[in-house]
C-alpha cells in the first residue's frame, strides 16, 4: 500500500459534524492510547478523528475502521 498523504487522502469522509484533527510527530503510541480510551465513552457515529503525520510516519492503518483517518504530511522530500 502506498503512504497516504494529504493530496490523496479521501476527504469525503469529513463530512461530519465534527471531525478532531491531531496533529503527530512520533507520538503514535501516546494518540493510540487516548483515542482506545476517548472511544470507550463516545458514540463513534458522530464524529471522525484524523491524525496528521508530521515528518515521522506512524501507521495508523489498523484503527481505520475505527472512526478514524490518517495521512502523512508531504513535504517534498525524497
């Protein structure tokens, strides 16, 4: 699978109500951790959360199906 960035990233799928943007820089396991806990308490058909990679990419593939999106910034570089 190619890395997903933000020029083919599906932006359809905002179209929420609400929809939380968190930005990542190597904290992958820390977004992990809150969004598992924020996701035991909250009904996920309302909302999206789309995690943003800055520079280090963190796979967040496997919580796809969870009600939440990810790509990696691209910056251009090789």
């Amino acid at each position: 699978m190619s890395t997903i960035i933000q020029q083919n990233f599906k932006w359809s799928d905002t179209a929420r109500k609400l929809c939380w943007f968190i930005p990542n820089f190597g904290r992958g396991n820390y977004i992990r951790e809150s969004v598992r806990q924020f996701q035991t308490t909250s009904d996920t058909t309302k909302y999206l959360i789309i995690i943003g990679n800055d520079g280090i990419h963190d796979d967040f593939s496997d919580l796809y199906n969870n009600n939440i999106r990810y790509f990696t910034l691209d910056r251009g570089e090789k």
